[in-house]
C-alpha cells in the first residue's frame, strides 16, 4: 500500500495537513506536511539583495517578505498536490 493509499483512508486528527510558513533575515519558506511527510517545500532568498549592502538591512528583508510570501505559499500549494 503506497503512502498515499495508506493517508486516504486516515482522518485529518491521525495524519494532519500542516502549513508552515518561515522567515529569517533573508529567506521565506513554505511547506505543506501531512502526517510525518514533506508533500512540498519552497524556499525564497534575499540574500543576494542583501549583500549589496554588506548585510541585513532590516527595512529591505521585511519588504522581501511581504513579496515572497505569497509565491512561496502558492508554489507549495501547487508542488503538494
């Protein structure tokens, strides 16, 4: 029985779908878990417009992440189904 076969059949309490969302000062992540398995993961980075200024500038990552955001969430939607 594959894993697909096995989560069908169980309810949401035993295996739950999960959204995680993750920011840090130069990367937003989403992944979607069901149960103990990854179904998707994506990863957004600043770090190269942040190293035009020799580092973190906060006002910067804060903006990145209002953008990425909403792609990364989007892209592990997709990805998961």
């Amino acid at each position: 029985m594959t894993y697909s076969e096995k989560t069908a059949r169980v309810s949401l309490k035993d295996a739950p779908l999960i959204l995680g969302i993750e920011s840090s000062c130069d990367e937003t992540a989403a992944a979607i878990i069901r149960g103990r398995k990854i179904l998707s993961d994506e990863i957004a980075s600043s770090a190269s417009v942040q190293a035009e200024y020799g580092g973190v500038v906060p006002e910067i990552a804060s903006r990145a992440h209002v953008v990425a955001v909403d792609k990364v969430v989007a892209a592990a939607i997709e990805k998961a189904h």
